[in-house]
C-alpha cells in the first residue's frame, strides 16, 4: 500500500504541479517580506474529480475550493470518508436555493454577496448548528456580468454582514481587461478599513502579484490541475 502510493504521487501530474505552485508561493512571501504561514493556498479542483484530487491529499493538502454546490456534492462526501481534516472553501456564485446543502457541505464560503444570502446563511447556520467562515465577495472592478457586491454599496454590506456573521475577510476577482494589483489594493484597502485581516484573491496567473499586495488565501485551480 505504502509502495503503491509513493508510485502515485511520484507520477501524479497534479502533485508535481502541486509543488511548483506551493514553492512558487513560498518565493513570493520571501520577496515580499511575508511568513510563508501566513498565505493559504486553497486547491481549486473544479471540473477534476478524485483520481486527479487524491494524490494531493496523500501529500498531506487539506484545503480545497469548488465553485459549484452541486459539483460539490458529487465529490467531497465521499472524499471526506479516506481523509480527515479537509476544509472545502465555496469560491462560486451561491443561490439561494442551494444555501442549505451549501452550509452542509462547506466549511468556509467566500462569496457572499447580497443581503439576502446573508440573512439566509445566518439563519441555516443555526439552524445546522454549523459555524462556518465567510468571505464576502466585493466586485472591485464592477463588472455587470459578474458576482459579488458593488464597489459603491460595499462599505455598507461588509457592515451589515459584520453585524450578522461571523465574517472573516474579503475576496475579489479582479476584471481580465484590467490590472489585478489595482484590484488586489481596493480589497485590501477596504479590509483595513473594516478591520477584516483574511484576503482571499490572486488565481494561477497572478498569484505572486496578490501575495505581494498581502493575499492571506490565493485560489489555485489550472496551475495545478491543468486547463480546464
Ligand atoms: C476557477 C476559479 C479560480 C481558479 O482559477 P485558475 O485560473 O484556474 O487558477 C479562482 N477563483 C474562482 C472564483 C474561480 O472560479
């Protein structure tokens, strides 16, 4: 069994790719002065199912993202049977309709982004008796066709949420067309200023830039599992 396993991880794709992401991460935060504990890396294995996964957790990884309840439901049950300790992040749009299974299965959901989604987690958390994490998702670059909450209205949101939940941080997703470190300075600039010490932003193709301007949790899906 143990042989077996080391053959996997030795072959695994994904875990090579892996570790060229975490030692990737951990060049960054000595270029920025940063604790390399004080950046998490949440594995973003949308569209990847268990054989793609399993050697990551072997490894000893915990921290995983997916961007849809369902998609969701499909898989981490029963990966969550073989491991311990794992921590699912929802890092995509949350209808309300899916808040209850949402609270089921995840552990921290970053996209909170209407008032509505927030009295109803509020109410599912206590109703589950399950304390999760919250990021709320500001939309830096207010992007029509994209989540999250609107810069203009963001102030009054993180207070309303802050009043409700237990709200850890903030997440963006900053636009294509634009350059992410403007947006990685909005976040942080609106953290500050709400006293919220968790970042989550920064995706394969600019992670180290969002590490730089102070990412506490960078979402990394194709650097590590390949193009979807
Ligand atoms: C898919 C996704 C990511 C990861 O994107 P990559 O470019 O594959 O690293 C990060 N954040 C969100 C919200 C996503 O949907």
């Amino acid at each position: 069994m143990a042989i077996s396993r080391a053959i996997t991880m030795d072959t695994s794709p994904s875990l090579n790719a892996f570790h060229k992401v975490s030692d990737r991460i951990a060049a960054a935060c000595r270029g920025a002065a940063r604790d390399v504990s004080s950046v998490t890396l949440v594995a973003v294995s949308k569209t990847y199912d268990a054989p793609a996964i399993t050697p990551i957790l072997d490894a000893g990884h915990r921290i995983f993202g997916e961007n849809r309840v369902q998609e969701a439901k499909s898989k981490w049950p029963q990966l969550r049977q073989g491991y311990d300790g794992i921590e699912l992040h929802l890092i995509g749009p949350l209808q309300s309709n899916k808040v209850s299974e949402a609270v089921f299965l995840f552990d921290v959901i970053q996209s909170v982004d209407r008032p509505k989604i927030a009295e109803m987690l509020a109410r599912e958390m206590e109703q589950q008796k399950k304390k999760l994490r919250l990021f709320l998702q500001i939309n830096t670059g207010d992007e029509s066709q994209k989540s999250g909450v609107p810069l203009a209205d963001a102030d009054r949101f993180i207070e309303y949420c802050m009043g409700m939940l237990p709200v850890e941080g903030l997440m963006c997703i900053p636009p294509v067309t634009d350059s992410a470190p403007k947006h990685f300075a909005i976040l942080a600039r609106l953290a500050h200023d709400h006293r919220l010490t968790s970042l989550s932003m920064g995706m394969s193709s600019d992670f180290e830039s969002a590490i730089a301007c102070g990412a506490t949790h960078v979402r990394v899906g194709s650097a590590i599992f390949g193009a979807r």
